[in-house]
C-alpha cells in the first residue's frame, strides 16, 4: 500500500547543505571539507514539502560559510512564513546579519563551544577565535532577550580527553550567556578515558540539571558508554512519522543517527513523496514504532558487551571499537 503517511504530516526538516568549512575541530568526521549541495535539490525536490514544514535544522559544515544558507531560508520562508529554523554553527561568522535572520524567524541556533576557555578551545579548534564566538553568542543572547524572540539559544560539547575537566565550568558559562539548553555530545572513536573524572563531572551537572538551574541534555548516552551504567533506553521515537533529513549528496533517511543503513534513497533519482512511502520507509517505520531501535545510533541504543579483559562498543549491529576495562 502506497502513501499510507501523506507528505503533510511531515513537520521536520533536517538538512545538510554542504560539508565546506572554516574551522577545523579534533573530533570532526568529516573527511570531506569542499563538498555543497546541488541547489536542485531545495530549488525543486523539496518544493512540495514547504508547506507542510513547522521546522526545519540547517547544518554543515559551517552554514554560514555556505553559498546555499541564505537563499534556501529564502525559498522556504517565502512558500511557508510560519516555518522556524534551527542552526548548527561553530558561531565564528554568525554575525549581526545571522543574528537577525534567526531573532526573527528562528527555532533555535546551537554553537559549537567544546570547552569553557580560550587554551582549551585553541586546542581543539584550528583556526578558531574564541573571543569572537562568545561575543557573538553574547550579542545574540541579547538580541532575542530585546526583542522578545522565542528563539531558542544552545551550545554544545564534544566531551573528549582534551576538555572533560572543563565540563562544570562550561555549564557556568552557559548559564552566564544566557544559554537556555547545555548539550553533550560524544564521539565513539574519542571517548574520554579518564571515568572517574566523568563521574564527577556528571555527577556535578546532574544535581545542576535537576535544580532546574538550566536544561542539560546527552549525560545519560556518556555515562551508558564509558560508565556502563544501565542505558534506560527511549520510550518512543516520533522521527519517521513526522521528520526527514536530507544531506548534502541528496540522500534522505528519517535520522542522521541512523547511519548508512537507514538511508531510503537519493533526491537526485527519486521524489520525496516516493521515499517518503517506500518499502524501506514502511519497514523502519514499522521497527521504530514497536521500539525494535536496532539500526539506531550510540546516542539511542547505547550498550556494551563485557568480557573478561574489554567492553565493547556496538554500534547498529558492528562492533565499532573495543575498550579496555579500567
Ligand atoms: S537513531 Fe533511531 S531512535 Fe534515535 S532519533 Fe534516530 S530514528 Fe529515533
């Protein structure tokens, strides 16, 4: 059966527009630094979701470095007004033009800070200018709180070896700034080995997390991989019924969590509705519902096998490294 989830019930858009950046991060996967979208793919293919759209998450890359940002906002916005857009940034350019754009018609824009000091930032970014992030993180903190905006403003960290002692401090940062949500992220290849430290860090940021002092998310993923806690796991996932995401080569899966083999097809040889209905779609759709989460990423399926001398680290069905015991 075809179309049993019409185009209109997809609200979220999340999209890649190119690889191309300006910063260089320890953790970055991308090998790829020079790769854009071909502007068919938001000039036409994705023409008939406009409408329909109540958010949509624009990444790179770096976005604001990216020939296509600004006239795709462009396109979207002028075939739906409602639509709020979301931004991932390392924040260097995200200058009053930016800030701007998304007081107006922004859901939420998440700079990439990774550490809590200029040393700590400089160490893990090449060619990065601390200063000028923070103060364009200040100025768009500002902004909104003028022009009462219902902008949403994050930053994020990559917990690594390099920056884990500054995980406490960075939340007093954030708190400072006006950061509403503080987000930890990991990277399964730089796990950070020291676990006693973590635990006093997570443990810090836990108890500030339920003072209600500021909204903290991804503790729970790091404290499954390198604590072997118990992952408690989702409850539900709504992404295939309501969301898609599109990168730069044109492939569309529901998540960018969930790897190669979630990817339904490619924009450039089929439409959106079609992928939108496939026999693949169906069929995750249908796992996702009864919770079957196994093609799901480390960030929702976090789990460990332990024997005697490793733990290892599994990631959609592959064991992706082997950790040695502490
Ligand atoms: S990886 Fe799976 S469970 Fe996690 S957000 Fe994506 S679709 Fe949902």
């Amino acid at each position: 059966m075809r179309n049993v989830n019409p185009l209109r019930e997809l609200k979220f858009l999340h999209i890649v527009l190119g690889a191309a950046c300006n910063q260089h991060c320890k953790m970055c996967f991308q090998s790829d630094k020079q790769s854009l979208i071909d502007p068919e793919i938001f000039r036409q293919k994705l023409r008939p979701l406009y409408p329909f759209l109540t958010s949509v998450c624009i990444q790179g890359g770096e976005p604001t470095i990216l020939p296509s940002t600004g006239e795709f906002i462009n396109i979207a916005l002028a075939m739906n007004p409602f639509i709020r857009f979301g931004i991932v940034t390392n924040g260097r350019l995200f200058d009053s033009r930016w800030s701007d754009i998304f007081v107006r018609y922004g859901d939420f824009v998440n700079i990439s800070l990774n550490a809590a000091s200029k040393k700590i930032y400089s160490d893990i970014t090449i060619n990065g200018d601390w200063e000028k992030v923070i103060s364009n993180l200040q100025e768009l903190s500002n902004k909104r709180r003028k022009a009462k905006s219902k902008l949403k403003v994050w930053a994020s960290f990559v917990v690594l070896d390099d920056n884990l002692h500054e995980m406490q401090a960075f939340l007093t940062l954030c708190r400072k700034i006006g950061v509403d949500k503080a987000r930890f992220f990991h990277d399964w290849k730089l796990l950070p080995s020291n676990g006693i430290l973590l635990a006093e860090q997570l443990r810090k940021a836990y108890k500030l997390k339920s003072s209600g002092a500021i909204e903290i998310e991804g503790l729970e993923s790091l404290e499954a991989l390198v604590l072997r806690k118990p992952f408690s796991g989702l409850a539900y996932c709504t992404r295939p019924l309501n969301q898609i995401f599109i990168d730069y080569f044109g492939n569309v899966s529901f998540c960018c969590l969930l790897g190669e083999r979630g990817i339904l097809g490619n924009l450039h040889s089929e439409s959106l509705s079609g992928l939108w209905n496939s026999r693949k779609a169906l069929e995750i759709r249908r796992r996702i519902r009864s919770k079957d989460f196994s093609l799901c990423g480390t960030y929702c399926k976090p789990r460990g096998t332990f024997d005697k001398k490793t733990f290892s680290l599994a990631c959609d069905g592959h064991t992706l490294i082997d950790l040695p015991i502490q």
